[in-house]
C-alpha cells in the first residue's frame, strides 16, 4: 500500500482540536513528582549548551501538564493519573535520547 492511499490516523479529531482553532488554551502548570529531565537527558544536552536543558525542560512541562490536564479526554478537560504521566514521560526520554543519537546529535 502506498503512503498517499493510507487514510489519516487523526482525521477522527474534532475540528476543535485543530491547530488553527482558537478554542485550545495551554494548560496550567502542574507539579510534578520527578524530574522533568532526566540526569541522563540532562549530561546528553549539556553538551549543546545550558539553553537546550531548559528548552528540553520547558518543552516536557508544557507536554506533561497537557497530559495531566487534559490528555485523557480533551473535549471534557480529563487529565491521565500521575502514574501513567510518569510512565509516559519516561518512554518519551528514551524516545529523545534514540532521536539525538540517530541524527547524530549526541554521538
């Protein structure tokens, strides 16, 4: 099967949920009982510069708040629990840390 025939997995989205929408507002920050950045992740980035760590840091709040605020169910404002966000994050880390060494970012 070609790429162009395959249908679009997010096409079940409602148009609420779309990028261009103006109903999406970014979600309250949430605290959070474990690192945002791993030490690992952290001596990976370093050795771009301080601002990448606080970038990498920043971007995984925005996500994981997203996620404990509204990831569940977008429409009705349900959050995942602590634990599945603290699972999630985790396999996003080694997912980063795979990406910077495949595009030769880190090695």
């Amino acid at each position: 099967m070609s790429v162009s025939n395959r249908t679009d997995p997010l096409s079940h989205i409602p148009d609420a949920l779309s990028t261009t929408s103006t109903n999406i507002t970014p979600p309250e920050p949430v605290e959070f009982d474990f690192p945002l950045v791993s030490q690992r992740s952290e001596a990976d980035l370093e050795e771009f510069g301080l601002n990448m760590v606080d970038d990498y840091r920043e971007f995984n709040r925005e996500v994981l708040s997203w996620l404990a605020t509204q990831g569940k169910d977008p429409e009705k404002g349900d959050g995942l629990s602590q634990t599945t966000i603290k699972s999630t994050h985790y396999k996003l880390e080694t997912v980063f840390r795979w990406l910077w060494s495949y595009e030769g970012v880190h090695y």
